[in-house]
C-alpha cells in the first residue's frame, strides 16, 4: 500500500497523510473541505507509514513556521544526506524515524475486578480483592466506586458480609 502526503487546496493550512490506491476523495482535517485525490499534488509517497508520517510532520511545520510549504529548487546543491530538521529545509529524502513506542490497550478498572473473581472461582473476600486490584494499578479511592457501581449494575452481590460474588 502506498502512502503519499497531500496538502488541503482549500485552507491550504493542513497537511495530511492519504492511501494512494484505495480512495477516490478525502476530507481535509482541518477545513472539512471534499477533495478530489486524482487532482492533489502528492508531495511525498512511500510504502512505508513512517515515512510518510515523518514528512508529514515536517511540511507540517513549515505551515506553521511559514504560512505556506515550498518545495526547495533543485538546482539547490546539497551536502550529504538531509536530516528531519522541523520547520526548515525539508530534504526530498527525509531521515526516517522509526516510533518504537509500545501501546497498551488500556483495560478498564471494572473489567480487572471481573477478571479476578472469574480467575478466583467467582467468589472473594472484599479485602482479598481489594489487594489484588491496588496490584494491578486500580486506585484505592477508585475501587470502592466503582465495587458500589458494580453491585448497582448486578454485574456482582454480596452473598453474605465481606464476600464479593460474580453473578
């Protein structure tokens, strides 16, 4: 699949990230103008994301910086290889960075408390699973909040005192 970076012909304020093969019109993120993808001027297209994504965020800039995005001569001489600099020179090469973050679906708080009475025969002291949802990151004031909207949902009751059960 390939990538390309577009500028909106409206607003001329937004540059964006489009997929070259698949669409037929896209919608300015900023302006909400309908564009015609035939008819843009692609900037920058590659097969990988992150490249794309890095150009982005270069021509980006320069918008910002400047007002406008313009393409740098080609007779203009340069020294070696181009590196991501925000807001000058935008090399036709850009230097490639990978985003090597790592994202955790974030799981909600009242969904661990379900785990552990499931992983627990459904059945629990109050104070057991107490520790083991302040282990897992749940917040102590948080907890008790959210057991009384559980019980209020019937999501789980309480068979006798102390003891949380999972219907």
């Amino acid at each position: 699949m390939a990538y390309g970076v577009v500028i909106c012909t409206k607003c001329r304020k937004n540059a964006q990230i489009i997929e070259l093969e698949s669409s037929k019109t896209t919608r300015c993120q900023r302006c909400n103008a309908t564009l015609t993808v035939r008819k843009l001027r692609i900037f920058f297209s590659s097969e990988e994301l992150n490249e794309a994504i890095s150009f982005r965020t270069q021509v980006q800039a320069s918008i910002v910086e400047n007002e406008t995005y313009t393409i740098p001569p080609e007779n203009e001489s340069t020294s070696g290889t181009e590196y991501q600099v925000f807001g000058q020179n935008i090399g036709e090469k850009t230097a490639f960075f990978a985003d090597n973050r790592k994202y955790h679906k974030k799981i909600k708080a009242d969904e661990l408390i379900l785990d552990i009475l499931r992983s627990n025969d459904k059945q629990m002291l109050y104070g057991e699973i107490k520790k083991m949802a302040i282990a897992l990151d749940i917040d102590e004031d948080r907890f008790d909040d959210i057991l009384r909207k559980m019980l209020q949902a019937g999501e789980i009751y309480s068979p006798s005192k102390n003891v949380i059960r999972l219907v």
